[in-house]
C-alpha cells in the first residue's frame, strides 16, 4: 500500500523556501545525500502543489533544472491546483481535489511512496488526515523570514513518532511517523 511522505530540506529556523518562495538558499545544501539516494527508488508518484510545481527551482540554470530531485527521478507527478493550465504537461496530471489527487497519487505510485512536495500541500494532508510520514533533512543555515515547514495560526497538536535521525554531510535527517 503506498504512503503518503512529505519530504523537503528546512533551514535550521524552520524554513523551506526563503522570503517570496525563494530556493536559491538550497543550492549550496545539495549533494551527495545516502539518504535521498536510498529514499528515490522508494518513490513512485508525485503529489505537488501548484505554487511548488511552478516556483523557483534550487536547480535553476543547470541540467537539472526542472527536473524531480535534480533529474534523480522519472515517474508521474500530480499537480494540486485551482486552475488547471490549458495545455498538458507531459508526465503531469492536474488535479483540483486534494483526496482526490492523494487517492490518483497513490494509484499511480503502485505500492511505493507518494512524495508530496509543497507546505500548503503537505498542511493540507495533515488536515485531511491523509500524511503517513515526514522526513526533513535540517540544514545548517538560518534564514529568518520564508515559508515554514508547518505553520498553523493559532497552533494544532499533530503528534509524530520518531522513525529515525540520521547526520550526513549536508543535513541531519528527521524521519517521522504521523500519528493519526
């Protein structure tokens, strides 16, 4: 059965992008990762939000831009979105129902993990009772100011059991349970 994991690199202040959606913070934190390296052939389908599908791109300039983990992975990605684009994207389906697109996301996945990638996204499947698992590689850097890795006004209580932590030579990675 396939899980639903919401993956992403944070600054060590909580941070995933900086101010504006900003990803160039990242570029100096990729490289070799064992732990991406063991987690990519685990994933089978995409589930990302619009405003990550379409933002700035850590990969930007280089081969890699615009590509899933830096062109590490090829599969099919489902896109959450209000408005659809007129036009298709080869490999992208547009989805504008969250369970709706966890559901296609999982399908497609064929028993390995959907990757969701984006907050509001991610937020979204935790709302919805739909998330299994968090894995967030902190990277030492501070940011200040961006969009946060969670932020619910007013506070909420998602519990989470600890599934492993692990240093590598880029971030500690944080790997979690999402207890419902």
């Amino acid at each position: 059965m396939s899980r639903l994991l919401y993956s992403c690199t944070m600054s060590l202040d909580g941070f995933i992008a900086g101010p504006g959606g900003d990803m160039s913070w990242l570029t100096r934190h990729l490289g070799p990762n064992p732990v991406v390296d063991q987690l990519i052939p685990r994933i089978g389908a995409l589930l990302v939000g619009n405003r990550t599908f379409g933002g700035d791109d850590p990969h930007r300039g280089t081969e890699a831009e615009g590509k899933a983990f830096g062109g590490g992975w090829e599969g099919p990605q489902l896109v959450l979105t209000h408005r659809p684009p007129d036009r298709s994207v080869p490999g992208v389906t547009f989805v504008t129902d969250l369970r709706q697109a966890a559901a296609q996301a999982k399908a497609a996945a064929g028993g390995k993990y959907v990757n969701v990638l984006g907050a509001r996204t991610a937020h979204g499947c935790v709302e919805a009772g739909l998330l299994d698992e968090i894995l967030v590689f902190v990277a030492p850097v501070l940011l200040g100011d961006g969009v946060r890795l969670f932020e619910h006004p007013g506070g909420t209580d998602v519990r989470l059991e600890r599934m492993d932590v692990s240093p590598t030579s880029q971030a500690t990675c944080l790997w979690f349970r999402v207890l419902h």
